[in-house]
C-alpha cells in the first residue's frame, strides 16, 4: 500500500492545487407531491420515493450514497423474490 502511495504522490506532484469548490448550495423546496399515472394494461409499477439529500459538501453525502446503493439491489432482489419476479 505504501507504495501505491508514493507512487500515486510521485505521479501527481507537478498539478498545481485547484480553486476551491464552491459553496453555492440550493434551499430544498419542501414540498410533497404525489403523482399518479394510469398505465391500463401495464404488467407491472414504477414507483419513485425522494426525500432531501445532503449536499455534496457534507461529510454524510459519500456513506450515504454508497449505504443507498447497497440498500437499493437488496431492496430490488427482495421485492422480486417476494412477488414472484425473476
């Protein structure tokens, strides 16, 4: 690992530090909305869930991100298996 370090240091030496990111961050809107489209004939729903999300500069953005993507395929298989999908 120690090498990996130095050789990634070694290779990234001469980039000259960047502008610092900006903080220009939106108010979330809060608002709830439900939205139903008839699908007649349709084998199946799409159902779409959101709630406010930190914003990129938050220490919790990165675990969340990674804890929402192995949450979402479990949640999937599960459903799938539950009802009969394969």
């Amino acid at each position: 690992m120690a090498a990996v370090k130095k050789a990634i240091e070694a290779g990234f030496a001469g980039w000259a530090k960047g502008p610092a990111m900006a903080e220009n961050v939106p108010k979330p809107k809060t608002q709830r909305l439900l939205d139903v489209t008839d699908r007649p004939g349709a084998p199946q729903a799409t159902v779409y869930v959101g709630l406010p999300a930190p914003n990129a500069t938050s220490p919790d953005n990165i675990p969340l991100g990674v804890t929402n993507a192995l949450l979402e395929g479990r949640l999937v298989l599960e459903l799938r298996a539950i009802f009969g999908r394969s």
